[in-house]
C-alpha cells in the first residue's frame, strides 16, 4: 500500500510510471498484448489517482443568469 500523497499529481505519475513499467516488462501482457490481472490492478490505481487528480467543482458559486441581477433576484 503506497503513503498518502501530500501532491495528488505525483501520486498519478507515479501510478502511470508503474503501470507503463508493468506493461513494457511482464512476460504475460507480453505474450498476447493483453493486459493481465496485475495490469489490470495497476490501470485501476491509475484512474483512481487521476479522478483524485482533477479539480473539484463545489456548488457553493452563486449563479447569475441574465434574468436576475447579482442579488438573484429577478429585475434587480
């Protein structure tokens, strides 16, 4: 089990570094070009850091619409 990252974007380089690593040197994805269950694993832990990775959106930014003023209300 890896450490918790401080720096979500090292913790996906590090995943793509060794799922990349995985690939180029196990004898099984190899062999058929298909990726093997420890490949399999690694592409997961990939996409989980970089779903960590991307910015978070919040719901807290107030929506101004061209029909109401910057108090939200209608006209004003």
């Amino acid at each position: 089990m890896h450490p918790p990252y401080e720096d979500p974007l090292a913790h996906l380089e590090q995943a793509r570094d060794e799922y990349e690593t995985h690939r180029r040197t196990c004898r099984q994805c190899g062999a058929d070009g298909a990726p093997c269950p420890v490949a399999k694993l690694l592409r997961r832990a990939y996409n989980n850091a970089a779903r960590a990775a991307r910015p978070t959106w919040t719901a807290a930014t107030p929506q101004v619409t061209p029909a109401s003023g910057p108090d939200g209300v209608a006209g004003g």
